[in-house]
C-alpha cells in the first residue's frame, strides 16, 4: 500500500467520523428543543394560562356548551361574581392523601403523590366545574324566597333572572363560609351541581384552577366575560 492511499483512507475514517458525530449532535438538539418546549408549554398551561371548553348546561345563559373560554391563572385570587374554574374532586382527594399518609406512617411529596394520583379511584382524579363565585370566606349565606342573600342583604344577580332554591335538605341555611374557602353556584340555578349540594359543598381556595375571563368560540359571541 502507497503512503499517499493510507493517507486518503484515514481522511475518509475522520470524515465518517465528523459526519456520525454531527448526525448524534443533531440528534440531541432536536430532542432538547422539543423537551423544552413542552416544559413551557405544559408550563403556560397549567401555571398561566389555558383555553378550556364548556360541557354542560349550568352556566346557561351565560355561557352555552361547547363554548371556548381563556382562562388565567398565575397569581389569581378568586372574587365574588368572577367565573371560575375549580378542581370538584379536590375536598376528596386530599382527605384520601391525608389519610393515606396516616396508613403507612409517611409523607407524601409532590413526586409521590403524582405516582399516586395515576393510581387513584376515578372519582378521586380531576373533574374541573365552571361556577360563579357567590360568597366569600366569612360571609353568610341564605336562601329565602328564591332569592340569595348575603350578611343579609339581597344580592344583585344582573347575569340571573330566575329563583334560586335550596338543592340538598342536608345544607343547612344560613351558611358560614368557612376560612380559605368560597361559596359558589351555576348561573343555571335549576340545573346546576354547586355549593348548594354536600356532593360539592363550598370550595377551597386551593381548589380553584384560575378565572375565565375571555370567550373565544363561537365567533357571534366573543368577548370577555361578566
């Protein structure tokens, strides 16, 4: 073999070798780019912002199925009238972590109880509601004569024009809202799983997944919610 052929041969080994280690470099930066965007993605979604879809009737007229609305969520504090999305499945969920923590002697952390959370009951897992917010932590609510009062003063209802009636024989009237929690109903009094029921009850703070303040579909009725 020539001197000048052995020289050609190894040009050709680096070369497979340049191109097989761009191939791997290029490889990883995919993978890289596309971890990191669902990282943020997944971050703006549950952290900041989401667009959620309406299912059901309870917040009829004020909002119909199948509607399309942004919700916020970073540094969202709820208020009375605001639209809302909360955790229903919340209450029973953390009475179940507690519980379990109390079992086996430990305590969960965030990891641990996500490695739970895929082994839970379903009716233990997620179900998100769209409420109003009605009452506040501390307030007194009451229902008399179809209509809703507050410290006993009637509230005003410009999004509800019909009766609203006691749901659950089991609520007791008036209602103290406890710490760290809200009160809250369906603008469709008649068809609606609220607070007015022991199956929801009030609703921790902690419960509530941000605000809906946008309606983006149907086009005829975009615009921010009240």
């Amino acid at each position: 073999m020539s001197e000048g052929s052995f020289e050609n041969n190894n040009l050709e080994l680096v070369t497979e070798k340049k191109s097989e280690f761009n191939i791997v470099k290029e490889v990883w930066e995919w993978f890289y780019t596309i971890a990191l965007a669902l990282i943020i993605a997944f971050t703006i979604k549950f952290y900041i912002v989401d667009i959620v879809r309406v299912d059901g009737p309870s917040m009829f007229p004020t909002l119909v199925n199948n509607d399309r609305l942004i919700v916020t969520k970073i540094g969202y504090k709820p208020v009375k009238s605001d639209i809302i999305i909360l955790d229903s499945a919340y209450k029973n969920r953390m009475a179940y972590y507690a519980e379990y923590e109390e079992i086996n002697d430990t305590e969960l952390n965030f990891f641990s109880r996500l490695n739970l959370y895929f082994r839970l009951p379903d009716e233990l897992k997620r179900k998100y509601y769209i409420k109003r917010v009605i009452a506040m932590e501390g307030d007194i609510v009451d229902l008399q004569d179809g209509k809703v009062l507050i410290n006993g003063e009637v509230l005003e209802e410009p999004y509800y024009e019909g009766i609203t009636e006691i749901t659950d024989i089991n609520t007791k009237y008036p209602f103290t809202v406890s710490e760290d929690c809200i009160f809250v109903m369906g603008d469709n009094r008649s068809n609606s799983k609220d607070s007015r029921s022991t199956s929801l009850g009030e609703v921790p703070v902690k419960a509530v997944a941000g605000k809906a303040v946008v309606r983006l579909w149907p086009i005829n009725s975009i615009g921010t919610l009240k």
